[in-house]
C-alpha cells in the first residue's frame, strides 16, 4: 500500500474524493460535494448549544439555528467614569452615554491649524434657540452685507497742513491749550473752553487807544469796553464846529469855530458901520 507521503500535494477541487472508514470498518470512497452536504445538514439539526463563562456571567447559546450572547445582569454595572473637561459622561445602572460638554471650562477644541482655504467655503454650525436642533450656515448667508470693510487707514491732520496716519493701531490724542482742556470721563471725551463765564482773560488788546479804551478786572472775569475821549473836547453843544473823519469813517478830532464866527460877526458889523459913516458924509458934504 502506498505511503502518504507519495501523493503529490495539490489544492483540493470540486469533485475530489476521499477514503474514509465507515462504521463496519469498510474503506470507501466519499465525494468531497457529499461531505459539506452532510456537515451542513449535521449544524442544522443542532438543537442546544451552549458555552458558559460563570466568572463574567457572558453565555453564548446556540438554539433553533440562532447564536445568542447573554450579557452580566444590573448587579455588574460600572461603576465610575472618569473623561477630560471637554467630555459629558452620563450613565445609570448599566446605562452609559458619552458625549461634548458644551458649557463649563475646557470645553473647546485648542488645537486646531488655521484655515487656509477661501472664505466662501466656510460653513458654521447653529442652533436654533427655540427646537434646540441644529444646522449648517454658509458664511455669505450671515446677515451682513459687507464683511470685509473698506477703510484701510485714518489720517488725521491739522489746519496747517501737519498729518499723522493710523493704519493697523494708533491712537489720537486730543490736546488742550490756549483756555481749552480736555479729558476721559468714563467713555466720553469732554472738551471744555476756560473763557466762558467763570473762566479768566488773560490780556485784552484794542486796535487803536485813541478810539477804543479796554480795561480788565483784577481777577480776569470781567472786560470794559468805551470810546476813547476826543482831545481837547468839552461836554456841551457845537452850532459851529470843526469835525475830521479819517479813512475808515471815525471822527477823530472836534474843533469849537464859534470864536472864529464870532470874529467874522463882529468885522462884518464893523465894515457895516463904516459903510453907512462914509454914507452919511457924502449926503452932507455941498461943497461940489
């Protein structure tokens, strides 16, 4: 009889045939088709089945044709969870539930590299406030209508042509001076002018002391403003008076002429009666 070992070793086909030994210890030959018919039909009649693990309380049970997996009663729940800042662990009995922690600290994604893709491509997740679900929101459908800007810098410059530009950061200092201060009263910014009332005047100057007189409290909070005193000019009336304007239409200077008609008068009266002497002399004179 031929040993095993002078059998060629070549992969098993359909329709291949082995030797095998029956009850009585007959040899035969038996299909390799009529071996997997007879095992499977072996498995289909197996009523019980069963493979028990006491320690974990896990059993695996075969029955009408169906594999089952009985898991550990209530009485081996777990325990206790532990889970980072950022994760929600809920359980009760053998109930667990995992999930993102949305309030408290750390409870964001710190790690993450910066989008370098087009803007337009982003979306946002929302929630909405009153069914509390959630949705996607693309960035051209937030209520804005432009959200890139268009200022690129300030320039802020003085009435001397003098500028300064800001265009990243900067900031502008408002500056008092010459009776104007100026300061931060919580988020407003107040400028206040010294020369109001209850203020102080420093100096008063008048365009021409022969027309205009200024004077100034000692305390600076009061100024007087009168016409200056023409020379040489008295309180009373002038019938005849000598009046010089300049260019700018002030009278600047008020003479008294009655002198000078009373003069006048008086040689006129005085050629008068000379005129009516002669006439007189020449209606008495018969000598011609």
């Amino acid at each position: 009889m031929p040993r095993l070992g002078d059998y060629p070793i070549l992969p098993i086909r359909n329709g291949d045939t082995i030797i095998s030994s029956g009850a009585n210890r007959n040899m035969k030959k038996v299909t390799l088709t009529d071996l997997v018919e007879y095992l499977e039909n072996g498995i289909d009649t197996l009523a019980d089945f069963s493979v028990s693990n006491e320690g974990s309380l896990y059993t695996l049970t075969w029955e009408n044709n169906t594999l089952s997996l009985q898991a550990p009663d209530t009485s081996n729940d777990i325990n206790n969870i532990t889970a980072p800042g950022y994760f929600s662990i809920n359980h009760s009995g053998h109930n667990l539930q995992i999930g993102l922690k949305y309030t408290g600290t750390s409870n964001i994604v710190a790690s993450a590299s910066k989008y370098a893709g087009n803007i337009s491509d982003i979306k946002f997740l929302t929630e909405n406030r009153t069914t509390d679900t959630v949705h996607k929101l693309g960035i051209s459908e937030l209520p804005f209508t432009n959200n890139e800007g268009t200022v690129t810098n300030i320039t802020i410059a003085d009435e001397n042509g003098a500028a300064s530009t800001i265009t990243d950061n900067g900031t502008i200092n408002i500056v008092g001076g010459n009776g104007i201060t100026t300061r931060m009263v919580g988020s407003d910014l107040t400028v206040e002018y010294l020369g109001k009332v209850g203020g102080t005047v420093n100096k008063v100057i008048s365009l021409d002391e022969t027309v205009i007189l200024t004077s100034i409290s000692q305390d600076g909070s009061e100024v007087s403003i009168r016409p200056a005193k023409i020379p040489l000019l008295k309180a009373g009336r002038y019938d005849f008076a000598s009046v010089t304007v300049d260019q700018y239409g002030r009278v600047t200077k008020i003479e008294d002429q009655k002198n000078k008609i009373d003069a006048l008068t008086a040689r006129i009266e005085e050629l008068e009666n000379q005129i009516t002497a002669l006439q007189d002399e020449s209606s008495t004179d018969t000598s011609n």
